[in-house]
C-alpha cells in the first residue's frame, strides 16, 4: 500500500522540478543516483517489504507503492500523482535480473528459466506506454542485451519516438571502486542521449580511498561496521595464512585447500582478499563470506563489513540500512543495489538534456 509523505500534501509533491519515478526500486541506490544527479523522486514501487521499509528510511519524502508492479495500474499512479500523460521528466528502474544472471546458470552446469522475472522487462514497457516520459533509463545484467526481449523493447520505444542507446558497461569506469558490468539504456522523446564520459583505469576509485579510513570493526559506533564475525579456529587460520593485499587462497597450497575448492575450476575469488590499489570484486549479496568470493579484507583477517560493501556500492557513508531480519538480509539488498555514483554519472548527462528542453519549450 503507498504512503503519503507526511512532510507535504500529495498535490504538493508534483512541482517544476525535474521529477522521476522509481520503478523495481529495491533499497534505493537507483534513487539515490538520481536525487545525487539533481533529479527529484517523487514515487517508487517495489514489493519487498525489508527494501521498502530501507527505502524510506532514506528517502522519507517519497510516494511509495509496496505491491507487485503486474497488479499496480499505470492510470492509478498517474491519477494519484496529478500526471497527465507526458509530464514526467523521467522513468528510470531495473527489472529483477535473476533469470539473465551466469550465476543463476550454476557455474555452466544447467540453465535455469525463469518466465516472471524475464517478464517484468515488460511491466517497465507498460509503464513507458502509460506514462510516455520525457526520458527513460533501464539498467540490467549484461545478457538481457542480446537477449530478444531487448530487441522488443527497443523496438517498441523507437515506435514511441524515443532516440535511444544501450550499451554494457563496468562502473569502475564511473567512479565505482567496484568491479561491475551493467547494461545501461537511456532514451529520450525530447533531446539526444549520451553516456558519460568513462575514466582511464588510472583514475579509478580504489578499495584504500573508499574503505581505509574505517576503524577496526567492533568499537567505530556503526552497527553495520561493528557486527563481530564467528569463525572456527580452523577457518580463521586458513584465512590469516592468505597473503595480504589481493592474496588468493592458492597460496595456501593444495593440501590446506578444501576439497570442494579443488573440484571448481571457477569460483577462482573464494576466500581471496581485496587490493587496496585496486577496484574491489563484484559485490553480491554474499559479500560479507569469505567462501562466496574474493571479499576478505586486504590487510584484517576477516571478511569486509556490511558498512564497507556499501561504500563499495557507492553509497553515502550514513545510508542506513535496518539489521532487523540480520546481517545476510542486508547484504543481499547491497549487492542486489545499483551503485548510486554509477546512475549519477549517466542521470547527469539526461538532467542536463532536460534542462535545456524546458529552457526553450
């Protein structure tokens, strides 16, 4: 059910101001982006309660539906809203990815299919139709690019008079200290398109700049930097033999290597740690165990905090997120986030267009 901001009136959130609307809207690093890029958000939908009740605790000033997208009718949002067809600035959202991700074709082994999610590209489609912004901007996994729904959806937005642009891109490139390939679309009915500029790989954001200014974990007064890792004496001591700064498990030597790890010829990261001249390593929602991938700190024997993987995200150090269903549920709503300086980087360029646009309309 949405929920009216109770710092303004419904009619008063809809002004001059260059808005968005949050689709798929997750924790809120799609909105966050954007607000960062000078976009003002004024509704979102998403229908997991943990990343709703995360949302607006970050972004109190928002009209939010907590529903599945496929039930919530494009004219009731419209009316709720006060939008006439054509006036916003901008529908911006990322459809579930699941169903396209390698991880989810378990290491090679099998496909998994996965109808609904691969769907949900055309719930966002129908927002398109319904609301015709002046621009769009869709993010995905890589593979929905050749994928044949992609092909539909460009089609269908060219039809609509849309100028538009895909491409897959890494967020290091755009001052993520993270490792990350997105696909990116961006389309507008009133102006030109562009991606940002990307940077050279000697100008990127590293682990040192992002995260080792942090305290030692237990005392710094944030709880999603002091929760306390528990870990077997064995384990422990596998992890403090890996050599510091971009160590891999492979310097353990067979014999004190487990037995599963041998077997894998992929999964190569698992209990290796970061670089601190380097970006980090995808952050996933197992970002904060050793045995999901290379996320053990570069120089402390134990994994990066949940405070760390949200730096890594990108995300403003006071972004908070709630411990109440534990530690792994919050780890999963950061590494399932988009990286905020990634939207705002490639949000900018549109805000720009749009400014221009309403300048001489």
């Amino acid at each position: 059910m949405a929920t009216i901001p109770k710092a303004a009136a419904l009619s008063e959130v809809v002004d001059k101001d260059l808005i968005a609307i949050d689709l798929f809207s997750g924790c809120g690093g799609l909105t966050q982006g954007l607000r960062d890029a000078g976009f003002r958000v004024i509704a979102a939908v998403d229908n997991d309660q943990l990343s709703v009740a995360t949302y607006k605790r970050n972004h109190p000033g928002v009209y939010v539906w907590q529903e599945d997208i496929r039930r919530l009718s494009v004219a009731k949002v419209g009316r709720l809203l006060k939008l006439q067809k054509g006036e916003l600035d901008l529908l911006a959202g990322c459809p579930p990815c699941q169903a396209f991700s390698a991880m989810r074709r378990l290491n090679g082994r099998r496909r998994v299919r996965d109808k609904v999610t691969k769907d949900l590209v055309f719930e966002f489609l129908r927002f398109v139709e319904g609301l015709l912004p002046k621009s769009v901007m869709m993010e995905n996994v890589p593979r929905l690019a050749k994928d044949d729904r992609m092909r539909k959806f460009r089609k269908r937005l060219k039809d609509l008079g849309y100028v538009g642009k895909d491409a897959v891109l890494n967020v290091a490139d755009f001052g993520v200290p993270q490792r990350r390939r997105r696909m990116v679309y961006i389309g507008s009915r009133v102006s030109q398109v562009a991606f940002a500029e990307p940077i050279s790989k000697n100008e990127r954001t590293t682990v040192w700049e992002t995260i080792n200014h942090l305290p030692i974990p237990g005392g710094s007064g944030d709880a999603l930097h002091d929760i306390l890792e528990n870990r077997s004496g064995q384990v422990l001591a596998r992890i403090r033999r890996i050599p510091r700064d971009g160590g891999s498990r492979k310097a353990l030597g067979e014999d004190d290597q487990l037995p599963c790890h041998k077997r894998s010829e992929g999964f190569n990261d698992v209990y290796g740690r970061m670089a601190w001249d380097d970006v980090s390593p995808t952050i996933t929602g197992g970002c904060i165990n050793p045995s999901k991938g290379r996320f053990l700190h570069p120089e402390q024997d134990r994994a990066i905090t949940l405070r760390e993987a949200a730096l890594l995200q990108s995300f403003p150090p006071n972004y908070e997120f709630p411990l109440d269903r534990g530690k792994y549920a919050v780890a999963r709503m950061i590494g399932n986030a988009l990286p905020p300086e990634f939207v705002r980087q490639h949000a900018r360029g549109l805000w720009r267009k749009l400014l221009e646009h309403q300048a001489t309309a």
